[in-house]
C-alpha cells in the first residue's frame, strides 16, 4: 500500500467527502471561469463580425450609390448632347426662315410705303 493510499484510508470517511466535495467544487469553478471566458470570446467575435458586416455593408452601399451617380451623370450628358443637337438642327432650320421673315417685313415696309406714295 503507497502512502497515499494509507492517508486516504486513515482519514475518516467524511473527510473524503470533504475533499471530493472540494475537488468537484474546483472543477466547477474552473469550468466556469473556461464558460466565462468563452463567453467573452465568443462576445468579442461576435462584435467584430458585426463591425466587419457595417464596413462591407457601408461599402457596397458607397459603391452602388457611385454607380447610381455615374449612370445618371451619364443620362445628363446624353440628353445635354441630344438639347444641343436640336438646339443646332432648329439655328439651320430656322435661319432661312429668319431671313424669309426679314424679306417679308422688307417687301411689306416698301410695299406700304410704295402704295402709299402711289396713292
């Protein structure tokens, strides 16, 4: 028999209950400090995944937003293109008939004025 054993068979068998209990009561404790601890891991990851969620979730949203502003910068530069297209064809189309209505207001003046005289 090893001297342990020969302690443990001397000690009264509620001082063995005494030291189970507190061998259990540890193992408890340390469990519980490893269930802490994880607890706090698990917490600390938990928000890290969060702020990694916001960050690419503000990122997508920049990006869409920028191609939002491209695309309708674009659809402005078309239609600017397209007012000054028209606004060139109607300066051709409407010269002639500029000069046209100038000849007219000219040949109506001198006709009053030659009718006038006539009469």
């Amino acid at each position: 028999m090893t001297a342990q054993e020969k302690a443990e068979v001397e000690r009264s068998p509620l001082d063995q209950i005494r030291q189970v209990e507190s061998e259990v009561a540890r193992s408890i404790a340390d469990a519980r400090n490893r269930a802490k601890l994880a607890a706090k891991e698990m917490s600390a990851q938990t928000d890290d995944i969060k702020h990694k969620a916001r960050s690419e979730g503000r990122r997508e949203g920049e990006q869409h937003y920028q191609e939002i502003i491209t695309e309708a910068n674009m659809a402005a530069e078309r239609l600017l293109e397209q007012a000054h297209t028209q606004a060139e064809e109607l300066r051709q189309t409407g010269i002639p008939q500029i000069n046209a209505a100038a000849r007219f207001a000219v040949d109506t003046v001198i006709g009053s004025h030659q009718e006038a005289a006539e009469a």
